[in-house]
C-alpha cells in the first residue's frame, strides 16, 4: 500500500495539471450505485464561469466513479458529461477571443484522461458554442455534448 503512495506522489509531480484547470462551484450530486465499500458512483454537477466572457456560466455534469478505487483517486471516470451554458448576467468581453479556445480542463483519470470544454465563435449568428468531451492520450472518445449562448447582436463578439 505504501508503493502505490510513493507512486501516485510521483505521478503528481511528473504530471501536472493542466494551465487551463477549471475553478469550478460544486452545485450537486445525485447517488446512482451504492457502494458498501467506499463512496458510491455518483453524477455531478459543477458551474464554470467562462474566463473569457463575463456573464457566461456553464453546467457541467458528469459521472463520479467510487468504491475503493474511486476514494483513493485511482479509478478512470466514464466519458459521459453533459453541458448547457447560460448567460447570468449582461454579456461582455474583456477582450478578444480567439475563434476557438479550450476554456475548462479537468482530470478524470489518474495520469491519462481529461474532460475538455472548449468555446467555439460563431461569427455569423454572434453566438458561443461550447462543446465538452473526453480524451486520453491513447485514445479519446467520441462521447461529446454542446451548447450555445447566443449574444446581443448589439454586443458583436471580438475575435482576434
């Protein structure tokens, strides 16, 4: 037991998270397998505030692996995740964006596997489109969900 202490301390500082780490607001959780041993598997949901645009928050919910593996951070999430994007507030943009950019990023395995979020523009209907998924690095999944948030057009979205 301690060996594998020693090695997920190591995989900590060799791998470390990505730039674009996610801040995120737990909002919930719902129990969908009981578990004797360890916490059940569950799905959560989570808010991100977009960090490009105020007054854009996105709901991500997605599955929770537990039992043993999943207390000790050693179990890989399933790929499923859903998300819908709202504005909150009033729209706007502390800057120009590019027309696609990955804005969340969050670990579901212990060293191989991310959930992505990336914002996409569409100029033509000043809308954002925010798309999630999951990758590994051998091989990701075609699993996805999107969403839109379409803008004022009085409000047009700069891009870079």
């Amino acid at each position: 037991m301690a060996a594998t202490g020693l090695v997920v301390a190591a995989l900590a500082v060799v791998w470390p998270g990505s730039a674009h780490a996610a801040e995120s607001d737990a909002i919930g959780e719902v129990d969908t397998v009981f578990k004797l041993i360890g916490p059940d598997h569950k799905i959560v949901v989570d808010a991100y505030d977009d960090p490009g645009v105020q007054g854009v928050t996105c709901f991500v919910s997605r599955a929770k692996t537990g039992g043993v593996k999943g207390a000790l951070g050693l179990a890989e999430d399933k790929s499923d995740a859903s998300i819908a994007c709202r504005a909150v507030g009033p729209i706007s943009f502390p800057k120009p964006l590019p027309r696609q950019e990955e804005v969340f990023s969050e670990r579901r395995s212990l060293v191989f596997k991310r959930l992505r979020v990336v914002r996409m523009i569409d100029p033509k209907r000043n809308t954002l489109v925010y798309l999630t998924y999951s990758d590994r690095v051998i091989e990701g999944s075609p699993q996805n969900s999107v969403t839109a948030v379409p803008v004022d057009r009085g409000t047009p979205i700069p891009l870079k």
